[in-house]
C-alpha cells in the first residue's frame, strides 16, 4: 500500500531497504528520503500527491508560515482596525498604542540577548502614549511626545548602573522611533482629508504587497533578493508584490479616494519597496541578534514586530506621499 503513493525512485529506495534488512539493518534510506521531504517544504511537490498521505501535506511551506493560524489573525486585526476607523475612532488609538506597547517591549526583549539593556518600563510607557499624543492633537501633540518619551527614558536610566548607559539610550531611542514614532503617523494621517480611507489604502497596500509576494514566491520564487538577509524573499515574489499591489492601489485611488490612477499606482510601488525594505530591516536585526522572530504573540506570525515590520514604514511613507499628492493638486 505504501509503494502505491510512493515517489518516483521509490522501486531503488525499496530494493537497498531488503538488501538492508537482510543485513540486519532498518531502511536507513527511506527514512532520510521521508524526512528530506518534510523539511524542503516543496509546496508543488506536496500538492502533487495523493491527498491520503495527510503526514506529507503537513510539510512546512517555503515560506515557513503556520497559514491558517496567520490567516485567523490577520483577520481579527483588520476587523479590530476596521472598527477603529469607521465607528470608534479611540479604537484606532489604542490599537496603536498597544502595539507600540508591545513593539517596543519585544525590541527591549530581543536586544537583552546581547547584552543592551533598555528600562522597559518608561519605554514601553511612552510608546503606549505617542499614539494616543497624536490621535489627540496630531503632530503638534506629537512632538511634545516625542520630547517627553526621550527625556523620561534618560532620566530613568540616569539613576541605574553606569555601565552600558549610552547603549542603553541609544537601544531606547531606536525602540521608541522604530516601533512607536513610525506608527503614529497612522493618527497623523487620520486627521487629514478622508482619513480613514486613507489609512485603509495603505493597509490594504501593504497587506496585498506580503500576500501576493508570498503566494507567488511560494510557488515559482527561485531567485533570492538578499540570501544573507532573508533568503525567502525572491525577485519572483517582490514582482508577485509589484504587480498585485498595483492593481489594488489603482481600485483604491479611483474608488475609495476619488483620485487618479497614477496616484494609486505611484503610492502602490513606493509602498512595496518601503515594505520589503521593513521587512530586511527586520531580518537584518533579528540576524545581529541571533533571533528567529522577535516574539511569539500572533500565531502564525511570530511577536507583533514580525507583523507590523512593513506597515511601519508603508505608514510614514503613505503620509509623505498624500501631502505631496494634496500640495501638487
């Protein structure tokens, strides 16, 4: 019965297992061919077999991604910012908030492994309070934020050990800017004309950009971008990326803005290439770090920096572009 679902080859394979047990050995090779298999994560091989050999189907994808787990996440989020948007503005402000929170508190975290010890307390304080400053006064309120954030997380840290202080700083002030500041240009972009819709194109754009990249890199992604960053990313993938976010930056712009479709289309790239490049900003961290992922929060994601890592930069650069896009009106 197992022969009948076995690969090509598999007629050898059982030839050296009976020439291998009637050496008093236990089929050593087909053994590692099983679990060669199950670690290559070849989706297109695993798709081609018959659906009765569950265990196969199991096989990790390239990608290496708990699928239906991301996927019940990823919706509970966008339901969560959904809600923010068009009926409970403050919603908004606190889911950025948290995840500021918790960004930063992740970061904290990760740089302990080499020894930079940030106070995770006023740090993680002032990245729940920066979001919240921006929902309430917008970049005015921000700045003051900002301000704020930095001096209470020197003066902490003033009154601790002096060894590593100037790392310990510097770590809270990459935390803060990275994870917290990047994000509440969310609430800055709220405020302007058509807001939410404006906040949901980026969004959208940004989800499109990590959901068409990696089902194209999954099945033909051949070619890694930068192999000692993050060999998973393939050009194959970054164009699956290119051209997907495209076609949903065009339908946003023309008919959740109003707008042209080379605002769309413009605003659609930009915010693919600052994706990928949150995306290796990340790998590169968690690389000098010697990390797989910077928490494990979400299911099927990793922490919330594993998830939020290309929104951050998709976020500013969407503010950027929609002043520049209001001012050459």
């Amino acid at each position: 019965m197992a022969a009948a679902y076995a690969p090509k080859g598999s007629d050898n394979r059982s030839s050296a297992s009976s020439q291998g047990q009637a050496d008093g050995r236990r089929e050593p090779v087909a053994k590692q061919s099983r679990v060669e298999l199950l670690n290559t994560g070849n989706l297109r091989e695993v798709i081609k077999r018959p659906w009765t050999r569950s265990e196969e189907h199991r096989a990790p994808s390239k990608a290496g991604r708990n699928l239906p787990a991301a996927i019940a996440v990823a919706v509970v989020l966008i339901v969560t910012l959904l809600v923010g948007l068009f009926l409970f503005p403050l919603v908004l402000a606190l889911l950025a908030g948290t995840a500021a929170g918790i960004g930063v508190w992740e970061i904290a975290r990760s740089l302990s492994y080499r020894g930079i010890g940030i106070p995770r307390i006023p740090a993680v304080i002032a990245a729940l309070l920066m979001p919240l400053a921006a929902y309430q006064g917008g970049a005015q309120y921000l700045s003051f934020a900002v301000v704020l954030s930095v001096t209470l997380v020197v003066v902490w840290r003033a009154f601790g050990p002096k060894e590593g202080m100037v790392l310990s700083i510097m770590g809270s002030v990459f935390a803060l800017v990275w994870a917290s500041f990047l994000l509440s240009a969310a609430l800055l972009l709220y405020h302007s004309e058509d807001g939410p819709l404006k906040i949901l194109t980026v969004v959208l754009l940004a989800v499109s950009s990590d959901t068409f990249g990696y089902a194209v890199g999954v099945v033909w992604g051949k070619h890694p971008m930068a192999p000692r960053i993050s060999p998973k990313k393939s050009w194959e993938g970054f164009a699956g990326s290119l051209g997907g976010a495209v076609i949903v930056g065009i339908l946003c712009s023309v008919f959740l803005l109003g707008d042209t479709w080379w605002q769309g289309a413009i605003l659609a790239m930009a915010i693919v290439a600052v994706s990928t490049l949150g995306d290796f900003s990340e790998s590169m961290v968690k690389r000098e770090l010697g990390i797989k992922d910077m928490g494990t929060l979400l299911p099927g994601h990793g922490g919330v920096m594993d998830r939020i890592d290309s929104i951050l930069f998709a976020v500013i650069t969407g503010y950027v572009l929609f002043e520049l896009f209001a001012i050459l009106a």
